[in-house]
C-alpha cells in the first residue's frame, strides 16, 4: 500500500491517496490538474508544505515528524515525459547510471537484462540523438526498471509519440508491467491509455482526489458528476427522484414530462439534487418494425438534431419528445445510418435500458 | 626576445587558471542552482571587471594590497615581502579581473543542463557528488573549456592591471605584454615585433586546440542520421 | 606523463622561486625619458664589476603612486620634483634627494615633414598661418612635466591657442616622440634626450627650445634614495654624480645649471 497525502498552496494539492501495491494505477485528470505534482512530490522532486508519503512500511516522508528521504534513497524509477535521457551517455550507460550501487563487473549484466525487459536490447552502443522516439521511450523505462524500484512513477509516457507507436508500445508494458510485479503509479490525460494499462483509477481535478477504484468500475459507474466530467461522459442531466423502491433497488427518476426507471440505483431521497447520465454507446435504436419492444426499457421518441460522421462511428446529437430541454447523445455504426434512415430532422424512437442509467450525486 | 617575459606571462596564466577554474566551477553552478533575493547584485559585481577601465581595477587592486593595505600588510608580516609588485600580487589581482571571463561561460553552461536531466540522475539514486562527476560536468564541458580560454588569452594579453599591481619588475613581474610595451617605447620595434609574434602564435595554438577538443564533444550529440 | 616529469614541470612553475636570493643589483625607478641615457649608463656602471641596476621606467606620477603602495624600489629619478617632496612628507624618502640634470625641450620635425626645425618657433607660428600644420605633438600636459613645459613654450611663443586644435597628446614623452615620426604629427616639442637617442636622431632635425621659455616648468630631474633601500644605493647614487656621468648626460641634452640647487 503507497500511502499519500499531500498539501500545497501552489501548485494546490489535498489529497490523501491510497494506492494498491503491485499493481498500476492510473492518476487521471485535465491539464493542471496537479496530476504530474502529485507524482514529483512521490519522487521526492517536489517538496510541499505538508506531505506524508509511505512505500509499504517505509516512510519517505513525514513532515509532522520531519522525516525526508532525498529522492537518491527513494528506491524508485521514475520516466517523464520527455525521457531526460543522458545525452553523452549510450543507452547501455544510461541504464547502467541506475546500478551505481553494483560493482562495476555487475552492472553490465543486470542492465543489459533491463534493456532486454524493455525490448531494446541490440540498441544498446547508441546515443540518444540516434534513436527514435520509441526507442527513447524503451531506454528510459530499461533505466527506470533497472534498480528493481518498489515504485515506478511514469509521466505521460506516451504523449510524445505518435498513436501507432504508442499502441505497441501498450502491449509491450502491459507484458512488461505483468512480469515486474512492482507498483507503478501513470499519471495520463487519455482515458484509453488508462483503461488498457491500469488496474486502478485515481480521478484528480484541482489537486484533489475526486474518485479511486478500478478501472472497470469507474469507467462504468462515476459516482459523482465531476468524476462523470473528468471521465468524459456526455450525457449528464439534472433530474430529480420521484420514486424509490428499497427491496427491488429500482427507481422512477423525472426528466422533462418523462419519468424513467432505474435498476440498480442507490436509495435515493426524494428532492434531493440529483444528475443522471447514460453512455452514448448505450442508447439503442429501436428499429421501424418496432419487435420486442418490452424488454428493451425505457422508450423515448426522439427527432435527429445533429448528425457527426467521425472515422468508426456517428454520433447522433437527439431533442427527447417530452424530455427535459437536455439533448441526448447517441453514437450509431454509419452502417445503421442509411438502413435506419436517420437524418437530421428524422423523427426516431430509441431505448434506454434501465440498467445503464447512472445516477450521480452533485 | 625576453624569454623570461613569456615564461612569466604562462605561468601566470597557469596559476590563474588553476584557482579560477575550480571556484568558477562552484561559483557559476551555484548561481545557475539558486534563486535568492540580490542575486542580480552579485551578478552585477561579477561582470564589474568587464565594464572598469583596467588602469582603474589596477590602482584600486594596488591600494587594497599595497603597504598601506591590511591584506597588505598581513601578507607582508607573514611572508616578508610585499604582496603588490610581487608574482603573488600578480597572481592575486589576475584571479578577480579574469573572474567574469571564467564565472560567465560555466554558469551559462550549468544552466543550459536540464532539470529533466538533473532529476533522472537523482532518480537513477546518484548522489550529489554523482550526479556532478557523471552528469553535470560532462554536460557543462564546453562552458568549463570556454572559460579556461578566455581566462587564459586574457591573462596573457593583460596589461593595465599587471602594470599598477606589478610595476614592471623584470623577471618577476614582467609580463610578455608588458616587455613589449616597453620595447615599443624603447623604439625597439624588432624586439617587440618578435614578441608579439610569439604571443600571437601561442595564443592561437591554445585557442585553435581548445576548440577542436570541443568540436569532438559536441559532435557526440548531433544525430548521424 | 611520467610522475617526474610532471614534477619537473611544476617546479618550473612554481612562483615562489626566488630571484632575490643573492643581490642581483639594485632597482631603480626612472622617468621614462631617461631611458636611452640610463641605459648607457648603467652598462658603464656594469663595467666596474658591479651587480647591474635594474631599471624600470615609467611615468614618474605613476612610479611615484605605486612607491607610495610600497613598490620595492631603491632610488627613485623623477622628472618632477614634487613628487620627490610629496614622497619624503610620507617618510618613504632616506631625505629630499639631490639634483640628478636639469633636462631641455626641443623641437623636432621629422625629414619628410613639410615643417622645418630649424626655424624654431617662429616658423611654427609662421606655418600655422599659412595652414601647414595639421597635427602637433606634445606629452600631455596635465601630468607629463616635458607636456607642462611644451604648454608653456607654445604660450610663451603666442602660439596656444591657434594650436590647440592641432595638438595630440602623448601619453608619455615617448609616445608623444613616436607621433612625431609615426603618428603623421608634422611636428612635436620633446625631451631633448629622447630626439638625441639612437632610435631618433637619424630621423629628423630638432631644435633646442630656450630655458628661459618655460621657465615655470624648469624640467628639473631630480633622484631620492628611498626607506629601506638597498645599501648599494648611495655608491651608485655617487656615481650617477661623477663628472664622467654628468660630462654623458650633458652629451645627451641635459645641462646644469649653477644657479639651480
């Protein structure tokens, strides 16, 4: 268990992070967020006014007790952005910086293993100005895999590079990160990113913590409409609840004229403020025929306001008949476009099924 | 030809850069560390040899070391001689004119490693002393080597400050530049021809060296692509 | 490099060797325009089997600041005297010295120079109204004795102010001489003894400019053994007042004057 806690006036920080060992977490959050201070301070980079930063057992920090341990002694590895490579240095010595503590004799062997781990092994003689971006990339995480870290913090790893090498090179740390079974803590802006690498998810917005849990799970059900924001959700609408049912953990929730039910919402209080939110992909067409509608869950008339062809999929902006004065989005196969019939203007019925509304909290 | 002259002009040299390249090194990578309210004072007061005539820093340098001087005065109880008009003297004031040639190019050059860098040597878990000898002074070579030969052209071409705190004494504080000054005076143009000559040639040697051992370094980061 | 090599090297680079360890001969500080005549004199010197004086030479306001900062001198000749009694009222003077030469200014014109020598003065003055003077050489008055006395002859002569846009100033007596040959100055007013000198005195005509045109600048040398010098000093001091010296130093364009002390 990494425990952090952290406050700061400039750049604002109060926090108190919890993070599982031996897995990856991901620190999500927009830019300024505090997500990269948040990382320094746990490298010991940044110092803020008050910080309390365990590793396990060890304290790294403690500025009640006046406990700081220089980021020299903080067995950690850590890759920012732009990789901070040694310039004079060849790869193989660059990684070989981390094993100072070996004899000399040693160090060879244990960082040429490293680099192997990292899949840039025979690169090894070069200089950094003689290398790609990627390759750049795979060095940094050799040398910050090099010491055995018990944590590995990593800065935007991949923003410096292109989609397609970035997508390998998710495979090859998902593997990488499988065999370390160290803790490594990823501070990302690309949910993306975060859902293929991380087992867990911190959101950060102005230096707080927001939401912690697994990915899985926060990315399905936000609790709160910050976490709902910051996870890019569209379709947050203010509503209100008007029934609710205990045993069966279903509730009426009123939009517009419309009351819509809920499966799996917590009990709610009536009157109390309330947002609901369903995904894009999670709204259905219900199809002209109209078969088996009855299992499909809340049925909705809807007119096509606006209509965006992105590479995979539209996304199809909705006005609800009856609803609130919200708009819905929705994202349909292009495919489903033209056999649909869907245009702007079109008048169409759609399904959202009580299982996929998420209710949020202010 | 006075050979005594130009021996006595390099071993000045010598002696000046042996002083000055290590404290420039501390001095130029504390200021390019730091952050302190005044700073831009002491900056200031570094670059002041630049702007002062030399004339003026040698008679301001002779009565802070002259007889009348308490640093003077010390030096004399202790040694026996006196600290103006000596090699010492000469040795003393070159040190703190050639200060800004030496301080300048190596702060630059400290500042110019990244703090990216800087941290990854911490975070390779180099210490202080690590991260200076295989990081940081490699990386601020060139700054280091720049300044060993502006304080090493400019010693040998000083001449005002050697003249007041010096005072021309033959053997022990004749400079080169100083000898052919006086030859030109003496209406000794061969002599002083020959030794400017001489100057010329050794200064361009250092200068021409100096800079092929840089060209090396720099050419290991520029792309072979 | 082999360890006693690099040791060999250092210890030729070590400053504290020290050249004084035997007396190699006093030190002497001189006026700058004494520089020809002293050279003579002290290889005369030499030749009795003395230690050779060092001499260095410089401005005599500049010799006498740094004597005052403790510059390790044994006989200071000034070309002005008041620095002589400014130094003995500090108490770094064995006395107020003696007379050493009275010095003479003269006026030279270098032989490709469209001005004549020879006719002194007045054919300066005669020059200047048919506009043939372009630039005119003179050590700087405001420290050089040789440049007060030069002021005073110009003014003496009515020649001030029509010259002084004309006029470049020396540094020194040296450099003032070095423009009338190099400088394209068509004419200049130097120590006599610098136009007597071997580097000069094939290069151009002089002629002498009376005392008595200058007479508040009298260009009196005049020489101090200084505190702690040197017992050598005074034989050379003895010396340099020999009839044999005075007999070179008239040769050179000193004189002295019975009427002065």
């Amino acid at each position: 268990m990494i425990e952090v806690s952290l406050n700061h006036d400039a750049p604002p920080l109060d926090l108190d992070l919890k993070i599982k060992s031996n897995q990856t977490t991901a620190l999500v959050g927009p830019s300024g967020s505090g997500k990269t201070s948040i990382l320094r301070a746990i490298a010991g980079l940044l110092k803020t006014q008050r910080s309390c930063i365990k590793v396990d057992k060890t304290i790294w920090s403690d500025s009640d007790q006046g406990v700081w341990r220089a980021t020299a002694n903080r067995t950690l590895g850590y890759v920012c952005q732009n990789y901070a490579l040694f310039p004079h240095l060849t790869a193989l010595q660059n990684v070989e910086s981390a094993l100072l503590h070996l004899p000399e004799s040693e160090r060879r062997k244990q960082a040429m293993e490293s680099l192997e781990k990292a899949c840039i092994a025979g690169l090894e003689d070069r200089l950094p100005a003689n290398l790609s971006g990627g390759q750049r990339q795979r060095v940094a995480m050799a040398r910050a895999i090099a010491r055995r870290p018990s944590v590995l913090l990593l800065d935007e790893p991949f923003s410096a590079l292109d989609r397609s090498t970035a997508k390998r090179l998710y495979i090859e740390l998902n593997q990488l990160f499988l065999e370390l079974h160290t803790t490594v803590i990823l501070v990302t802006h690309d949910l993306d990113e975060a859902a293929q690498l991380a087992e867990h998810l911190c959101l950060i917005h102005h230096g707080r913590q927001v939401q912690y849990g697994t990915t899985n799970e926060m990315l399905r059900r936000p609790t709160s409409v910050e976490a709902a924001q910051l996870l890019d959700f569209k379709n947050i609408i203010r509503t209100s609840c008007t029934a609710s049912n205990r045993e069966t953990s279903n509730s009426q929730i009123q939009w517009g004229d419309l009351l819509l039910e809920v499966e799996n919402a917590p009990t709610l209080s009536p009157n109390s403020p309330l947002f609901w939110t369903v995904r894009p992909s999670d709204v259905t067409l219900v199809r002209a025929d109209g078969k088996n509608t009855s299992e499909l869950g809340n049925l909705l008339h809807a007119i096509v306001d606006e209509l965006v062809l992105l590479r995979e999929w539209a996304v199809v902006t909705l006005k609800v008949v009856n609803g609130g004065p919200e708009r819905l989005q929705m994202q349909l196969r292009p495919s489903a476009l033209s056999r649909h019939q869907v245009r702007i203007g079109a008048k169409i019925q759609i399904a959202i099924h009580p299982s996929v509304i998420i209710i949020l909290d202010e | 030809m006075d050979i005594t002259a130009i021996t006595l002009s390099v071993k000045l040299a010598f002696w000046t850069l042996l002083f000055l390249v290590p404290l420039s090194i501390g001095v130029g990578r504390w200021l390019a560390r730091t952050t302190f309210r005044g700073k831009l004072w002491i900056e200031a007061l570094i670059a002041l040899p630049l702007v002062l005539p030399p004339t003026v820093v040698g008679y301001y340098l002779l009565v802070s070391m002259g007889s009348h001087s308490p640093l003077g005065r010390f030096f004399e109880q202790l040694l026996g001689s006196t600290l103006a008009f000596s090699f010492e003297g000469l040795v003393a004031a070159s040190i703190l004119v050639n200060i800004p040639f030496a301080v300048l190019p190596v702060q630059r050059s400290f500042e110019s490693v990244s703090r990216d860098v800087r941290e990854a040597a911490q975070c390779c878990g180099m210490s202080t002393w690590q991260a200076l000898r295989r990081i940081e002074l490699p990386l601020a070579w060139p700054g280091i080597l720049s300044a060993t030969v502006l304080t090493f052209g400019h010693t040998l071409g000083e001449f005002g400050v050697v003249l007041m705190v010096g005072g021309n004494i033959p053997g022990e504080t004749r400079t080169v530049s100083i000898a052919i000054y006086d030859r030109i005076q003496a209406f000794d143009q061969t002599a002083a021809g020959q030794m400017a000559l001489m100057l010329l040639l050794l200064s361009l040697v250092t200068v021409g060296v100096s800079y092929v051992l840089a060209e090396k370094w720099l050419h290991r980061f520029r792309s072979q692509h | 490099m082999r360890n006693h090599h690099l040791l060999f090297f250092l210890l030729l680079l070590f400053p504290g060797a020290n050249l004084y360890a035997e007396h190699q001969g006093i030190m002497v500080a001189s006026a700058s325009n004494l520089r020809f005549v002293m050279d003579e004199i002290t290889a005369r010197y030499t030749r009795s089997g003395a230690p050779a004086p060092r001499v260095i030479y410089g401005s005599s306001g500049n010799l006498a600041v740094q004597i005052e900062h403790g510059a390790p001198f044994d006989l200071f000749i000034s070309a002005d005297q008041d620095y002589i009694y400014r130094l003995k009222e500090q108490q770094l003077t064995n006395g107020e010295g003696v007379l050493f030469a009275q010095g003479q200014l003269a006026l030279f014109t270098h032989h490709n120079s469209p001005l004549v020598a020879e006719e002194g003065l007045d054919g300066i003055d005669q020059a200047l109204n048919d506009g043939k003077v372009k630039k005119f050489a003179i050590p700087n008055p405001n420290h050089a004795p040789y440049g007060r006395a030069a002021k005073q002859a110009l003014e003496a002569a009515g020649l001030w102010q029509r010259i002084q846009p004309k006029l470049v100033l020396g540094e020194n007596a040296s450099q003032a001489a070095q423009f009338t040959f190099q400088g394209g100055a068509a004419a200049g007013l130097i120590p006599l003894t610098l136009v007597l000198s071997p580097g000069l005195n094939q290069l151009g005509q002089y002629q002498v400019i009376p005392v008595t045109q200058h007479i508040k600048e009298p260009l009196i040398h005049r020489m101090v053994i200084l505190k702690d010098a040197h017992p050598a000093t005074e034989q050379f001091v003895r010396y340099l007042q020999s009839d044999t010296i005075r007999d070179l130093l008239v040769g050179n364009g000193f004189i002295f004057n019975p009427q002065l002390p």
